[in-house]
C-alpha cells in the first residue's frame, strides 16, 4: 500500500487531477487485462518534465512504476500490483508535428495510432503500421512492444518506423535523441534498446515517426489456396506483379475460417470454397477500375497455375469490410470457445506448411474435444494461434510444446508482436540464446539498478 505522505508528494508534482484512486480509477477500463489497475494508484502526467520528477522521486522510494499506454498489450505488460504506481500516458497525446515534405512525425507517446493515421491521411500519408486495435493502442505503447501489424512486411516494424525519441530513465534523467532522418549514425545506436523493451528500462515520452505514402484506391479479395504452400507462392508471385501494388496479405487456415466466416457472416462467406488455406488480398492503384482489374487478372492467372481455387472481389465498400471483418474480429473464437489459450509466433514462410500439419497433427492428437484456430499475417509468417478445448481448458504444457516445437531450429520466434510481459517470460528463459539473456540481464541492472521500472516484466 502506498502511504498517504507518498501520494501527497505525487499530487504536488502531477496536480490534483493527475492523482488517481480510488473511485476515479474504479471508473477507468483495465484494458485487455484485468489486473493491469490492480496497483490501485495512477499519476498521470501533463509533459516529460513531470513525467522525469515521478520518476527520480519514486526511483529515491524505491516504488515500483508501471507505464501505461492504450492498456491493449496481450501479453501482461501493463499488469500492476498493489504497492506500485501506474504511470498513464495518455495525457501526452499531442501531434507536436507533421511534416509531408519529410514523411515524419513528432508525437508524444499517448497519440493514438488512429489519431495519427488520420493527420497523416490528411496529407496523403500513411503511418505504415496498422494494427486492430488502432483506436485505443499508443505510439507509446506500439513502440514499447515493439509492434507489427498487417504491414510489416512492407513497411517493417514499429522498430523500423522509429526515427527518433526521447526517454525518461529510472532515475529522472532525460535520453533525447529525436533525430528526423534516416541516417544518423552516431555511435551506438541508444534508442533501439527501449524499442521493445516495455517500459522495463524506461518511460517514452516522445518520438520521430518515419511515415509511408499513401494508399491509392484499393481491390480487395478473399482468396481460397489449396495449401499453405500455395498460400505463400501467391503472396511472392504478387509481390513482383508489376501491374499492382500488393497492400496486405493476411492469412488464415480452415479451421479459423470456417468458425469466423460461419458467425461472422454474411451467408455468402460462409459458403465460400471449403479449402486448407485463405488469404486476404489487398492491392491498390491510380484509379479503382484500374486497381480491380489488375488484381483480378492477377488472380485468374494464379487459378491457371493452380494456386488458387476461388475467389471473390468485393464490388463495394460494405462487402470489403465484410470481408476484413472476418480477419479482425477474431475475439470470435474466445466468444465461440472461451476455454482456451493463445500464442503469438513467427515462422520463416519455407517452414510455413510443415508447422501448420505438426501443429494439427498434435491438436487432433489431443482427442475431438480440443480445437486450434491459426491465423495472422502470411507477409512476415506472424500467426496468432488459439487452442481452446470445448468444455475446459486444455493442458497449457502440452499445447506449449507442439506450438513451440522446433521453433528455434527453424529460424521462428515464440513471440512475434506481443512483447513478452509476464506471459512469455518462461520462453524466453528456456528458449533464447543464454549469451543474449545474460547480456539483456545486464543491461537492464545498468539502467535500472533499482529494478523500479515495471517490474517482474521480461527479465526482471
């Protein structure tokens, strides 16, 4: 519990209505986790300098702070604990600026992804990242989990989108390095270390976001493959079509499809080709004639070489979110089987075919009760897996080992866009290179030698 003199000290800094307990936080929504406000205390800071004053008084404290974002982590990065401090961010939630000349950003770490989508948008720009939860997740946040999306395979990375930022450290010093170009190399390259680090060596309070042009008019497809194999010969051959510019491509197997298609509607999807493999196809153009008909000439060429077996074209703005719906509401499978687990992993697009028939191999192993569901993003081999079973949860270990079986052999991650939080940190100790944990371990006790900055998160 945090003493009375201790908030009072905090209320000084932050003001009365940066100061928040009790029934004002009661009011607030945890996020995607439900203990994430569990701490009971929240300071919410106005600018970096108070953000740098809550840090130096509670690293002299020795009071644990966890950083808050959009509260839309899926990994538990943003739980708290009774004893520790929540530090939201999300009063710094200025678009400092935008430069079109330059494709940059300056926005503080509480800028909404859709909020800077939508000024970049104004200039026919894009953030070149876009992720579900758009609306409530941060730049912040994005950048502390080191996020992906459906366009990292163009675009790469938050990590490749960050030109510049500055940090506030455990101990209230201030890292600025908010350079705006590309190339900036000025020794070690400092600000990467905090790109992915959520929150466990410090608190991003701004950045220099490197923006993408953007789209033009868009074709949409829903595409049934004969297998994975073919899912991903599809993907390469449309990237080097010329005649288009290939957007998205976002996988998902038939088990996932035909439960999301099946109670997400419309009917016509429900009853779409029954195949191993589906892909989501976005591509764009000068003109939307122009765009729908590369894209399906594209795709009755790959007919003819037997990489697709059908494919419908959305003829209307409607029947394109009808399409996309079935891809990003997947909380569908939880509302449908709420009994299960997930993982978040990235397999190397060779090995794409051999893991999905391991991966069902071992879940029909498990008996008629248990059901795996794979989807994600078939540019970069992100999948998000659900296994849930259909009256109790299934055993976690068992299902950990046929997900992350031969993962790191073939090149994979056991976390590819989640960040690890409190979830992964048992992967990450059993499964990365024990020189590069070591190394990580370090790092973190010179930064933050205190361990006040999120802790129990990661490593710590």
């Amino acid at each position: 519990m945090i003493a009375g003199d201790i908030l009072a000290d905090l209320r000084e800094i932050v003001g009365a209505s940066g100061l928040k307990t009790g029934d004002a936080l009661s009011v607030l929504d945890p996020g995607a986790d439900q203990h994430n406000l569990d701490a009971g205390v929240m300071v919410v800071p106005q600018n970096t300098a108070q953000v740098a004053s809550i840090l130096r008084f509670c690293n002299e404290h020795r009071i644990a702070v966890v950083p808050h974002g959009g509260r839309t982590g899926l990994a538990g990065g943003a739980v708290s604990a009774i004893g520790e401090i929540i530090l939201s961010l999300s009063a710094l939630n200025r678009i400092r600026s935008l430069t079109a000349s330059a494709g940059t950003a300056i926005v503080e770490s509480g800028v909404t992804l859709q909020a800077l989508q939508e000024a970049a948008a104004r200039v026919n720009l894009s953030t070149g990242i876009d992720i579900a939860s758009r609306g409530s997740a941060t730049i912040g946040g994005m950048i502390s989990t080191n996020a992906g999306g459906m366009d990292a395979f163009r675009h790469g990375v938050m990590r490749q989108r960050v030109l510049g930022l500055e940090v506030v450290l455990p101990d209230g010093s201030i890292m600025s390095d908010m350079a705006q170009v590309t190339k900036s190399n000025e020794g070690y390259d400092l600000k990467q270390l905090f790109v992915g680090a959520e929150g466990t060596l410090g608190v991003v309070t701004r950045a220099v976001i490197r923006l993408a042009p953007g789209d033009e008019f868009t074709a949409t497809a829903l595409v049934a493959c004969p297998s994975a194999t073919d899912a991903v010969a599809l993907f390469q051959t449309l990237q080097r079509n010329r005649s288009l510019n290939l957007l998205r491509a976002e996988f998902m197997a038939r088990e996932y499809f035909a439960l999301a298609s099946s109670n997400l509607g419309p009917a016509s999807l429900a009853a779409f080709t029954r195949a191993p493999a589906y892909i989501i196809i976005e591509s764009d153009a000068t003109d939307q004639q122009i765009a729908q008909t590369a894209l399906e000439e594209a795709l009755a060429a790959a007919i003819d070489a037997g990489l697709v077996l059908d494919a419908i074209l959305a003829q209307s703005e409607k029947e394109r979110n009808e399409i996309w719906n079935i891809r990003e509401d997947s909380n569908v499978v939880t509302r449908v089987c709420p009994h299960g687990y997930w993982f978040d992993i990235s397999i190397p697009l060779q090995h794409l075919e051999s893991w999905l028939t391991q991966f069902n191999n071992g879940i029909a192993a498990l008996g008629s009760d248990i059901k795996g569901f794979a989807f994600g993003h078939l540019g970069d081999g992100n999948l998000h897996i659900g296994v849930a079973g259909e009256t109790a949860k299934p055993d976690k270990d068992k299902i950990k080992s046929i997900v992350y079986a031969n993962i790191r052999e073939t090149g994979g991650s056991f976390s590819a866009e989640h960040g690890i939080g409190l979830e992964k940190k048992p992967e990450l100790h059993a499964l990365i290179d024990p020189v590069k944990l070591r190394l990580m371990q370090s790092i973190k006790q010179m930064i933050d030698p205190n361990g006040i900055m999120n802790p129990g998160k990661i490593i710590g």
